[in-house]
C-alpha cells in the first residue's frame, strides 16, 4: 500500500472510532497526537507529490513550446 494511502486509512480509522465512541476520556490525548502526526504526514506526502510533480512539468512545456 501506498504511504498516502496507508496514512489515510489510517486517519479514517481513527475518525471513524471516534465517531462511533470507542475512546474513553484517558484515551482521547494520545488518540488526538497520533492524529495529529497521520495528519501532518499526510500533508508532506502531498507536497512531496508536488514538488515531484512540478520537477517534471517543466520538461513536458519546454516540449510543448519547441513544437510550435
């Protein structure tokens, strides 16, 4: 499974159970960091994907603007 994918199911996870109550009030501090962790690795994954993402456009348009 892909890194993305995975932290994602597993921020689901984590709403879904706390949605349907499975955390007691000890619980909920530690359950909110780990969420608060997937979150944030979800974000750098995205990023990453961009960053990568705009290392290849350039090529793809210099491409396009030769051709014309």
């Amino acid at each position: 499974m892909e890194d993305k994918n995975y932290f994602t199911t597993v921020l689901n996870i984590i709403d879904m159970s706390i949605k349907r109550g499975a955390w007691t009030g000890e619980d909920i501090e530690a359950v909110a960091v780990i969420r608060k962790e997937t979150l944030e690795k979800i974000k750098n994954l995205v990023l990453e994907e961009k960053e990568e993402e705009e290392k290849i456009t350039p090529i793809s348009k210099q491409k396009t603007i030769e051709k014309k």
